[in-house]
C-alpha cells in the first residue's frame, strides 16, 4: 500500500448524481479496534450468525466484563463489544482483481476503546485489565486483527449507548489518499439511501501492521434501514461499488449487534 497525497479519485457513471456528505471535525480520540474469528456463519452462501457457540458465548462475557472495567478508567472514554449479525453484500471486485495477499475480514466479535488522546494509547497498552482482554480474544481466535487508530474523518458520532446495528468496513486499497477520497464520495449515497447520519473512519497508526487500510464504523437503529438498500438498490453497485474498484479500493464490511 503507498501513500500519496497526488493521487487523484477516478470517477465513473458520473451521470449519478448524490449530495456530498457533510463532514464533521474529527476526534482527538485515540482508538484500539480489535477483531477475532471464532465461529463460522451459519453457511457461505447465507453468511449469518445465527447462534453463538458456548465457547463464543464465555468469550464474549469475559470481553464485556473486561471492557466495563477498562471504562472506568479516567482516560478511557468508551469499550464496547460487539457480536457479527451477518456479512451484507459489498465486497466489490477489486479482492478478485488484486495480486495482493488480502485477509478477507471475517471478524464475529469485535472490541473498540476509545481513549482521551493519542498519548493514551500507550497507557492502554500497558494496562493489565487491557492486556489481559487482547490476550483472551486472541487466543480463542482463528484469525485476529488489532490496531490503533486515529479518526481521520467523521459524520458524526457513533451512538454506543443505544442497540442497533453496527458497521465495522473493513478496506483494503492500492492508495491511503484514494481510499479516503473514494469513502468520502460515496457516503453521500448512505446519506441519501439510507439516513445514515454517524460514521468514524480509523486511519491505522502504524500500516505496516495493519491489514486494512482505513476501517469505517457506523450505526444503523436497524437491518431494515440499511439491507434493503444493499440488496435492491441498482445504485448500489452503480455508484458506490463501481467507485471503489475504479479506485481499487476493496470494502469488505461486516454488520453487528452489541453483545
């Protein structure tokens, strides 16, 4: 992956015509995202969660239990668990065109801390009760992903306190700067389509040791709001889908609940 600031956002059926998404300023937050595979979904081609075994179950209660006590923590501003509800339609063609080797995100539980600042990170690192966390998921994991983040853009903030249905977009692009230039663009049909009105895009500290290029987090009050979209809206593919891959950005998204 390469990060250029000339790169330049390659448009196609620009006939299309969505709002640009307003944007809001970003946090000064510092975030950890941590995501493991534990059970399958129920088949490939119906790629849902529909019963958690009881080792994920265990997993999942030690997660919350950890989590509660990290947000007492004066620098800790948010730890939240989530549980994958089903993998939605999205993922594009550019996994199918890329010679790169990609993870596909396949991620059931996953954790996301926010802390006062970028500084903080480094004492959530060091922290015990954190630690310990991180090692749980990661041990009961088939594949595992962690990384620490900043929010680079923002929509507006993602509502913890109240269920719904969660996005965690995991991308994957040739180019730091098209990737976000694409994400940007595209939202606007979210807005439009959907009412999406949250969203925090995580930029990786560190790229090298991340899979992913950005990954985008957002809330939904329900699947109603945001699958029949996927599912039937032609544009959909037309001018978010097409998008991504005239700017080889592959999204590879994944819905969830709050455990």
């Amino acid at each position: 992956m390469t990060d250029s600031s000339e790169s330049k956002l390659n448009i196609v059926n620009d006939h299309l015509d969505f709002p640009r998404i307003s944007l809001t300023e970003s946090t000064d937050s510092g975030y950890r995202h941590i995501a493991a595979a534990v059970d399958d979904p129920l088949l490939p081609i119906l790629p849902v969660y529909l019963f958690d075994s009881k080792e994920k179950q265990r997993l999942v209660a030690e997660c919350k239990r950890l989590c509660d006590e990290l947000a007492e923590t004066d620098w800790v501003v948010d730890a939240t668990v989530f549980k994958a509800v089903i993998h939605p339609p999205g993922r594009g063609e550019y996994l199918n065109q890329t010679d790169e080797d990609v993870h596909l995100a396949d991620f059931d539980v996953a954790v996301l801390i926010e802390v006062e600042n970028i500084p903080a990170l480094q004492q959530l690192e060091e922290n015990n009760t954190y630690l310990t966390l991180e090692s749980t998921l990661e041990d009961a994991a088939r594949s595992f992903h962690v990384i620490s983040g900043t929010n680079e853009k923002r929509i507006g903030p993602v509502d913890h306190d109240s269920d719904g249905v969660f996005l965690f977009n995991y991308f994957f692009a040739e180019d730091i700067e098209q990737n976000l230039q694409v994400w940007e663009y595209t939202s606007g049909w979210f807005q439009a389509e959907t009412g999406l009105d949250n969203s925090t895009l995580l930029l990786p500290l560190d790229s090298d040791r991340s899979e992913y290029t950005v990954i985008n987090h957002c809330r939904w009050d329900g699947l109603l709001d945001i699958l029949p979209a996927l599912l039937f809206k032609r544009t959909f593919r037309t001018y978010v889908l097409e998008n991504f891959e005239a700017n080889n950005v592959a999204p590879m998204p994944i819905l969830y609940k709050l455990a």
